[in-house]
C-alpha cells in the first residue's frame, strides 16, 4: 500500500520565485512493503523535474520556477522486480502564489458577552514550529509570522519579542514590528552554528500593561547540504597479515559531517575510488559503504610481491549519490606485514673449516643462509642446530644478529690424538613455525666438514699434586721419590726435562733426565716454610717441541714430627711482691713439637745458685702449667733470674733449663708495684737511647749552623762598611751647607765626621744607589782600578792631600772627583780657609800658573786660564 504523509506547500519557502534543488521536499513517500522491500524500486513520473530515492525521499532534480498552476500532481510508481505487481500514489504540490504569504499567531483570551453572564475560558494552543531554511539568500528582512491579540480591535497594542536571537546574544537575527506584529528574520541563518531558536511572544497596551500571557514561539533552522565530509585523518595506516583469506578486515576510515545526519545532507556512503598497485588484482579490497570497514575480497596477498597498497577512499553525503552530493577523498595505506612463508635456505651444501686442538671458544666455519620473508623479524632469524656428528656436545652453532650467518664455534677442547675430523650435519630454522598454509619444503640441512690441527701439548704430571709423608730430620742426600711427567703428543717424538720452578726452603733437588727427587738439606717440621705440617714443592716439566710445551707439578711432603725440640718456660718475664702474699707467678712451657713429644711436661727449679732453692718454691698444678711463689718471708726489691728445668713428654724426653726474669717489687693492697725501683730496675731500652741520642746530634747540628751563620753574617756587614756610599763621600760631592752665622769659632763641631767614611756606623749609611742629582751618570759607567784606602787620617787636611794624590795618580778617574766646591762659611776659623781663590773683578790679575802643580787634570784649565797671551 502506498500513502503520501503529508501535502507539500511551497509557501513555507517564503514565497522564493526559484527553489534549491537539494531542498526542496523534506517530506517522504512510505510503502508498506509487507517484507518485500528489497525487491521493490521507485521511480516519478516526471524523472527529469523529481527524483525519488530509495528510502521515499522526493526531490527536485533541477531548479524550477513558480509557474501560475495552483497545482502540480507527481505520480510516484512502485514495482516488484520479482513478481513485476505495481502500485501508484500521487503527490499534490502547491504553488506559494496561491496561498497566504504569512502565518498569523493569533493571542486567545478570555471573552464575555454585554451582560457579563456568557464567558468564554482561555485553552491552551500548542504554536506549531516555524522552520526557516539556513543559508538563505534573502531578500531581508523577511517576514515569517504575525502575532495578534484579540483585543487589537479595541485598543492599540504594542508587540515584542524576548530571548536569543531577539534582545539576547546573538541579537539582531529577529526583529517584530511593535504594531503589526510581524517577526521577521535579518539575516541567513547557519543550522551548524545554532539548530534552533526559542522566543517568547509579548502584547502591552500603551502604558505598558500587559494584555495578554507570553506565548512560546520555537524557530527550527533546516538544514541544507552545505557541508562536505571531513575525514578523521587525511592519511590512514593499515596493516594486513600476508595470505590472508577474503573477508578480512584491514582497518575502518571514518567520514565526519556537519551536516544533519538525521536528513541525507549528514548520512555518508563510502568507496575506494583507485587501488596502487593493481597487483595481483585490481580489487584487491572493498569498503562497507556506510561503516567505512575496509576488507580483503581476493587471495593472493604477498609480502614478497607487493609489500603495499595505497588506496583513495571518498566519502559522498546524500547517501552517497555522485550527482547531489558532496564528496572528499582520503588515502588509506596499507602494508602488508610478513609471515613465516618462506624456510631459510643454505647457500650450499657443504662448509669446511678447520681448528687446533684444545681451543675453545673459536669460531670454526660461518653458515649462511638466504630467506625471502622480512629482514629481524622472527620470520627471517634462522636457528641452526647439529643433528649429527657431535656426539660428545663439543661443538654449538649460534646466530649471528647482524648478519643471519651459523657461527660454528667450539665449546670444549678438541684432542687430536682422539679425533682428527668432524663432520656436522647442520639444520637450519626460523625463530616463529612456519604458516599452516604454506606446503612445507625439503628439511634445510647442510654438511661442516672440520679438519683438527695436531699442536704441541704441555707435559702433564699424574698424580698433580702428588703427596709423601716423612719423618722430619731426613738428613741431606736422601732420595725421596720419582716425578714424572707425561707426554700428550704420541705422535710426536719428544723427550722431557724436569727443573726445579718453586722450593721455598731450598731442600730438594731434581734430576733433569729422570725426575727423581732428592734432598740437599735436612728437612724440618718447625720450619716457618711448613704450614699445617705440609711443605708444597713445584717443578717444571718442558719438551722438545717447536714451540717447546711445559707443565708444572706440585710435590706435597707431609712432615711427622720427631722430638727434636726441648720446651722453654713462658712468659720470660713476670713481677712479684717483696712479701709472700700475694706473690704467685703461674708459668707454663712452650715446645715447637707436637703431641706426642711435647705435653705433658715435668717442671724443677734449678740446684745453682744456691739460694734459689732457698728462696723460691716450685708447685706443678697440671701436666701444662706450675707455680712460682716466694719460699721466704720477705726478698730484697730487684730483679732476679730464676732457673727453670722443664721436661717433655717425647719417646726420647728432651730438657732445657730456661731462665724466668722476676722483677721483686713493692705492693699495693691489690698486689700491684707501686715504687719507683721497677721503674728503675726496668732501665732503658735500646731504641729510647738511640732516640735520645739523635735527638742530641741533631741539636748540635743546629747550633753549629747558627754559629756558621752569624760569622758569615759579621763578614756580609764589614763588606757593606768598606762600600761608600756616593752621597757620604766628601771626595766625590759638592756639599752645599746652609747659612750658619759667624763661624767655626763659636760651633762645637765633630771633626771625626770628616774623616773616612767606613768609620760611620752601618746604620746611618744610606743604601746602596741613591746618588745626588749633581752626580754622574750611574749606568752604564767604566770599570776603574781599585783605589787603596788611605789610612785613617787625623784631619780633613790630611784626608784631601791624600785624595788629591790619589786622583794624580788615577789616569781613569774623572776630573769632578777630585776638584771639591765648599760653601763660604765666614772668617775667623781655627782651622783656616778653605779658599785660595780670591775672587776680583776682572780675573786678569789672577795667576792661575800654580794650577800646574795640581797634576795633569789640571794643566788644561792652567794652560786656558795661565801663562802667555799666546
């Protein structure tokens, strides 16, 4: 049975002259297909103005225009395609130019008649919703309904509109005229923004009262297909075991789209558009058109063949239909992951290699192997293992990580003189079982044929360590026993020299042709060289060979005792009181021997000197130790030696009288010394006297160091003395003295600072290199002769007379050394003028001939000043 659900009216396109072809009718065609509706198709009658869809949805194929007909009548067909039964329903479409532009909400009150007795009560209305299509092209405003009151007639009345979209956020998309009451809508709407609008209705009278209750206005925003599919992601990563039966699902893509997914503009169809590469078929995988699952639909995947496919998956809205709907595309990459298909191979048949004897860990062949499956996976790490010909587990076959290759190594030594070849047989595998699918080939066996190298062994000795027990005592030149080695090399031709390589105490000695073993000293159990009554011998075993092999051997002598060691008493020393109580000393023996030559021992005091019996008593307390304590009442402070007769116990007793030092003292209450004398008696020790005696070298060490340096320091400061200072030196300066009044008469000088210089103290000398500024240059200046030291003269006179002489005599000495300038110091002096130069006005009066008799320094002033005019 076919029925139309609704009539379509073309005025709720508010009055569009041309309509969307892809939103059109909203409504649907329902058939009743009582269970046959997979074998039922729909068709229009005018397929090329309307379509219908599968699901009933009627829509226009093409924009149309308003035509003048009030109605248009679609026919729509449906067929059995089994039974070919038909059935037909028809459409009634109107035009908007025949129906009314705008829907009235009009405001229902309550009503009574003139006399006030009939009233009519107030019911509740359910506005239906107005739906406006989003993206509208206008023109706006655009009017969508009117809202009236009943009491419009008889007052005037004001309109508005409250909530979002109105006076709320977003505002200005709806707007009411306050008279007439018409809404309106400003602007095209977008449905992925907001879905709906909810306003309330308001009517006041001029004043502001309200006239009637709010109504609820509900503004739904149709969708259109304005929207493409988006993709999840744009790329899509996929993996699929190789072999893989049809029907396996590879991964699901996933299309999102903005549109109502309630409508066909939001329901998505998907399809692979292209497939790289078209190997082994060009469809090799196909997609659930509505949940996006990608599935194998061909054998024939091959990892080793094509290790990925790329595939163009689109999306398309409106139910996938390629001419009304909105498409994009994504790629899907799917990579063929690898099983165990292919077993390892060997590269041949046969390995060779070869390996010395008693070598271990040496690697003797490599295996190489060729697999076709991935590179490190388990599909492709081959696992050798010997199945044959290696009986005693001497060899193992690891794999190398790097290169896949058998490393055939040995694990334990290989005798020659056993076996001189193996021959391996080697099984090849991977690490994960081969796929159940795959036909299993011949088993992967190789062959490793090794060659064993004969080398030169070391000699061995049997037994090693080889044990004898003796007595101790043997005396030099006995033999003792033959230490032999053995040869491992039976196909060699050899002999064995035997050396001496470790005898601690130097008691043996061995021939180099036999190996018999003989001693050179007596051997002795007490030696330090015996521990736990064992002495440990080594010697040396080499060949003949190239390169010569040797071997050492350990001789062990397990030594018995004789009783060859008297005892001695112990401790040596001991203290005891002048008085008899307490006074006891316990002492015990010590003997190098073992039992049975030594405990238990017999102890008796010595018969000499005489007194000794007389004033100590001996008590033996065990078969180990006795006491020693004071016969007589009381004993003189000192220290005593007391002999000591002590016996063994041997199969031959053996005696010593050891010597007991007691230190006689003065006692406490507690039996402790407390006098001075024990500590006197005690004296000093080698090594405190040898330290007090260093310590009284090294002091007059020191003190003769000091001595040799304060002689050299009296030296140091009579040389600085003998060094005159520039500036001290009369004979070398021009002093210049300030003004000092009337004379020498009347100043109480000391002549004694005129004279010569070292005779100042060395304090006042001023160091060394601080000249005047009148001096001469102090660098760089010659090396002049040394000029003896005049006496010590008893006046200036004296002190100048000499100087003079000594600067006539000095043909080096510059001429300012000795010409000196003084100040004039007044008349009167005792010691008389300095000056003979009397100054005059014109100097040509002066005769300054007697220049000439001041030495030749002088005789160039005398000759520009004296003599002639010439």
């Amino acid at each position: 049975v076919l029925r139309t659900l609704h009539s379509l009216h073309w005025k709720s396109l508010w009055r569009k002259v041309m309509f969307n072809p892809f939103f059109l009718f909203s409504r649907s065609v329902k058939f009743v297909d009582c269970g046959r509706r997979d074998h039922v198709r729909l068709r229009s009658s005018d397929p090329e103005d309307f379509r219908i869809e599968g699901d009933g949805l009627l829509y226009a194929a093409r924009s149309l225009r308003a035509s003048s007909a009030r109605r248009t009548t679609v026919v729509i067909h449906a067929q059995d395609v089994e039974t070919r039964e038909r059935w037909h329903t028809q459409v009634q479409l109107t035009s908007p130019l025949h129906c009314h532009t705008v829907r009235e909400i009009v405001f229902l009150g309550q009503r009574s008649n003139s006399g006030g007795a009939l009233k009519r009560r107030r019911r509740d209305w359910v506005i239906p919703s107005i739906n406006v299509p989003e993206n509208s092209r206008g023109p706006f405003p655009s009017e969508l309904v009117r809202i009236r009151s009943d009491h419009d007639k008889t007052r005037s009345l004001r309109y508005s509109v409250t909530g979002p979209g109105a006076d709320q956020a977003p505002t200005g998309i709806f707007v009411i005229n306050a008279i007439s009451g018409e809404l309106s809508v400003m602007k095209p709407l977008d449905r992925e923004q907001i879905p709906s609008f909810h306003l309330r209705a308001h009517a006041v009278d001029l004043n502001g009262n309200q006239v009637e209750n709010p109504i609820d206005i509900s503004i739904n925003v149709i969708d259109m297909n304005d929207n493409r599919p988006e993709f999840v992601h744009q790329i899509w990563n996929g993996t699929v075991p190789e072999g893989s039966k049809p029907g396996t699902l590879v991964m699901t893509v996933t299309a999102i789209d903005r549109d109502d997914p309630r409508t066909a503009n939001g329901m998505l169809r998907y399809k692979i558009l292209a497939q790289t590469p078209e190997s082994p078929t060009s469809n090799m995988f196909t997609i659930n058109n509505q949940t996006g699952g990608i599935i194998t639909v061909a054998a024939g995947l091959d990892r080793e063949k094509v290790p990925q496919y790329t595939l163009i998956i689109q999306a398309t809205d409106m139910e996938g239909n390629a001419m009304y709907g909105l498409s994009n595309t994504a790629t899907a990459i799917i990579r063929v992951t690898d099983v165990n298909d292919n077993p390892p191979e060997f590269t041949t048949d046969t390995f060779y290699g070869e390996v010395p004897e008693n070598r271990v860990s040496i690697i003797v062949a490599n295996l190489s192997v060729t697999d076709k499956d991935q590179p490190n996976t388990p599909a492709w790490n081959a696992v050798y293992k010997i199945i044959g010909g290696d009986p005693t587990g001497r060899f193992a076959v690891p794999t190398d990580p790097a290169s896949n290759k058998g490393l055939v190594t040995v694990i334990k030594p290989i005798d020659y003189e056993i076996s001189r070849s193996y021959v391996l047989t080697v099984v090849a595998e991977n690490d994960a079982p081969l796929a159940t699918t795959m036909h299993l080939p011949r088993q992967s066996t190789a062959t490793v044929s090794i060659k064993v190298i004969d080398v030169n062994e070391s000699p061995y000795f049997e037994p090693n360590p080889k044990l004898m027990r003796l007595e101790e005592g043997m005396p030099a030149e006995s033999m003792l026993t033959v230490f032999t080695a053995q040869d491992p090399d039976r196909f060699m031709q050899q002999t064995i020299r035997y050396s001496k390589l470790s005898d601690p105490a130097g008691w043996l000695r061995v021939d180099p042709a036999n190996g018999q073993i003989s001693t050179i000293a007596m051997l002795d159990r007490e030696s330090p060289y015996v521990q736990n009554n064992l002495y440990n011998a080594t010697f040396l075993a080499s060949d003949s060979g190239i390169p010569p092999a040797s071997g050492t051997g350990t001789l062990q002598i397990l030594l018995m005792d004789i009783n060859d060691n008297a005892p001695h008493v112990f401790p040596h020393e001991a203290e005891v009181c002048e008085r008899p109580e307490p006074n006891a000393i316990n002492i015990t023996a010590v003997d190098r021997d073992i039992h049975p030559n030594a405990g238990p021992f017999a102890f008796e005091l010595g018969s000499r000197p005489l007194d000794v019996r007389r004033n100590w008593t001996l008590t033996r307390l065990t078969g180990e130790y006795a006491q020693l304590s004071l016969k007589i009442g009381y004993l003189e402070s000192g220290i005593y030696e007391v002999p000591i007769i002590i016996t063994d116990s041997g199969n031959l007793p053996m005696s010593n009288t050891s010597y007991l030092r007691v230190k006689v003292c003065q006692c406490d209450h507690n039996g402790d010394c407390v006098d001075m004398e024990r500590i006197v008696a005690a004296g000093l020790g080698t090594g405190a006297i040898i330290a007090i005696l260093l310590c009284i070298i090294i002091l007059l060490i020191l003190v003769l160091l000091f001595v040799v340096w304060m002689k050299r320091r009296d030296k140091e400061r009579q040389a600085k003395q003998l060094l005159i200072d520039p500036e001290d030196d009369v004979r070398d300066n021009i002093l210049k003295y300030d003004e000092e009044g009337g004379g020498e008469e009347d100043q109480d000088y000391d002549l004694s600072q005129l004279q010569q210089p070292d005779t100042v103290e060395p304090d006042t000398i001023k160091p060394v290199g601080i000249r005047r500024l009148d001096e001469r240059p102090i660098h760089p200046e010659p090396q002049y002769p040394v000029r003896s030291v005049a006496p010590h003269p008893g006046d200036i006179g004296d002190f100048i007379n000499e100087g003079l002489k000594a600067a006539d005599n000095d043909p080096t000495a510059p001429p300012y050394d000795s010409l000196l300038v003084f100040d004039y110091e007044g008349s009167g002096s005792t010691a008389g003028s300095l000056s003979s130069l009397n100054s005059s006005s014109s100097g040509g009066d002066q005769d300054y001939d007697y220049l000439n008799e001041w030495g030749p320094r002088f005789r160039k002033l005398a000759d520009m000043y004296g003599g002639s005019d010439d």
